[in-house]
C-alpha cells in the first residue's frame, strides 16, 4: 500500500476520513524534478469493500523552491545581522540609532554608552532631544526628514548623563 512507496511520509488526512496524503520530491517526473502533495481516498461499494481511489496531485514545486529561498534569505539576514552587530559594537565612535518618527533612541553601540555616561536600559527608549545640547537642537527637525534607511553624521555635542 501507501505505506511501501511512502514509508513514514504519509499519514491520514485530517480533512478526508480514510484518506492518505503525503509530499515528496520526484526527480523522474518529465524533464524537471518536482515536489508533489496527494491526498489518495478509497472509493467504497455499498458493502464497505474497496472498489476503486481517487488520488489528487498538486505540483508544489514553486511552493518548496520559494521555502528554500526564504530559509536561505533568513539565513544570510541572521549572518548579515551578525557582522552589522560586530562593526556596530566595535565602532571607536559612539553611533546612536534613532527612530526617525519618534526620535526615541533605538541601539547604542558601546562606545556612546562608555562615552556619555548612560547604561544601555537608560537610553534605549529615551528621547533623543534630551541628550542633544540645547544650541544644537535643530538637528531634530533634521532628522525627521531623513529618508528612510539613510542615516547623517552630525558632529555635535549630546549631553553626558552627569549633565555635561
């Protein structure tokens, strides 16, 4: 039956009461390799005796490749997401990450937080205005017209959490 060509990749179907359904990767279909789903069901006499099956077939082949490429894609973010951290926490200058719409700050790399004096809970969350030195407020207005993913160097002074 099912279970010889199958093995442990079919199980009944939550949907079909007596159904079987499982997927697999065919690579002797045609002229390309595919992965296909089936639901197979017993069609029954009057007397409860087998008389014949209905098997559907769906071609999941774009469904599979598009997986594969999204469980690729997290993968790469995850490595990229890694390397940014590392040059992130490893910047002799101290980088602050605002959100533009808020002006909240989002990350700090290490040396902002050993450079003004704040540990990392204190400004995560904490207006940005608040540390910027009052004769350089404008910088605000500024960086709400940032587009996104752009980012703007300002050489101004921010106040250290001493108040200096």
């Amino acid at each position: 039956g099912i279970r010889e060509f199958y093995g442990n990749k079919a199980s009944p179907s939550p949907l079909i009461r007596g159904a079987y359904q499982a997927g697999d990767f065919f690579n002797d279909i045609g002229d390309s390799n595919k992965w296909l789903f089936f639901t197979a069901a017993p069609i029954r006499g009057l007397d409860g005796k087998i008389r014949g099956s209905i098997e559907t077939l769906w071609d999941t082949t774009e469904q599979k490749e598009a997986e594969q490429k999204l469980v690729e894609s997290y993968r790469d973010l995850r490595v990229s997401e890694k390397k940014y951290r590392t040059m992130f926490d490893a910047d002799p200058n101290p980088i602050i990450i605002v959100d533009r719409e808020t002006l909240n700050v989002r990350d700090v790399n290490a040396t902002a937080i050993d450079c003004y004096g704040y540990s990392r809970n204190e400004v995560l969350g904490m207006s940005f205005s608040s540390l910027v030195h009052q004769p350089d407020k404008e910088i605000l207005e500024e960086l709400k017209n940032i587009t996104l993913n752009h980012s703007k160097f300002y050489p101004k002074k921010l106040h250290k959490k001493k108040g200096e």
